[in-house]
C-alpha cells in the first residue's frame, strides 16, 4: 500500500456535502435516470500541453531546491514517523509548487508556494509510528511541524 500512495501527485479532501447538497444530487440523478453527465468542453489539447510547459519553464532558484529537500528529508527523520517521504515527493513538491507559482502568475518559485502546497503534496506518503497514530496524530500535522522547523531560504 505504500508503494501505491507514493504513486498519486497529492491528497486532498474535499469532505461530504450538507444534506440539502446531497439531496440535490440524489434529485438529479432520478431526473437523469443515468450516471453519464454532461461536461462543457474548457479547454483542448494544445492548451493542456501549453499550460503544461508553461508549469515546467517556472524557473526554482538552487536554494528553493535545496528548501524542499530539506523538508522531504526531514519527514525521513522525524522520530514520530514511521515512513518518510520517497524521491517521489520531492518531485511532486517541485511540480505543485511550479503549478502554484505559475497560477499566481509568477514565473519563479517562492517558498509561499512550497508551504501551500507541501501538505497535500507530502503528507499522504508518510506512515505514522502505531504509537502516534493511535494518539490520533495526522501526518498533516506532522508535516506543517516540519515546515515551520526548516529555515526559509532567502532569494
């Protein structure tokens, strides 16, 4: 199972609906009468792959690098962890936080970026000690610890 959470980019909640929401889907789907939903074309494939390439020229300054780095190596070391982050995390940091960077329309990589996107880039890649699960810690919070822990490059 670890090998197979490391494969996903990020974890996000998005949690359930109030009941009203809820109703409103269930009223929806007597009306339809069929799983299929409509979805209004957004987008095309050249776009996906401009934005794509546009994520990838996001330029990271070496100690930004070295930032995240340092944060995934530090989920490696923290003695409330069980498994730490893989290289794959740290990748994964690298492509959010371009994606971050670039949707606020900046085309370098700040460690505001990292910060917001490190718990839903890193946290589903560690596995508590049972000892700190069963006291109910969530490796979110294991990860924001780690964040206000590491010294904030200056770029």
């Amino acid at each position: 199972p670890e090998a197979q959470l490391d494969r996903f980019m990020f974890k996000m909640s998005v949690g359930y609906p109030d009941r009203a929401d809820e109703d409103e889907i269930l009223a929806r789907r007597i009306v339809r009468k069929k799983d299929a939903v409509d979805v209004d074309v957004i987008t095309d494939p050249a776009r996906v792959v401009a934005m794509q390439q546009a994520c990838e020229d996001v330029y990271v300054d070496p100690a930004v690098r070295m930032y995240m780095v340092e944060i995934v190596a530090r989920t490696r070391e923290d003695p409330r962890v069980l498994v730490g982050s893989s290289p794959r995390g740290s990748q994964a940091l690298l492509k959010t936080s371009r994606a971050a960077a670039a949707l606020r329309g900046r085309d370098f990589v700040t460690p505001d970026e990292i910060k917001a996107v490190a718990p839903i880039a890193i946290s589903h890649r560690l596995i508590l000690k049972p000892e700190h699960q069963i006291k109910g810690l969530e490796t979110q919070e294991v990860v924001t610890d780690i964040l206000r822990q590491v010294p904030v490059p200056t770029v």
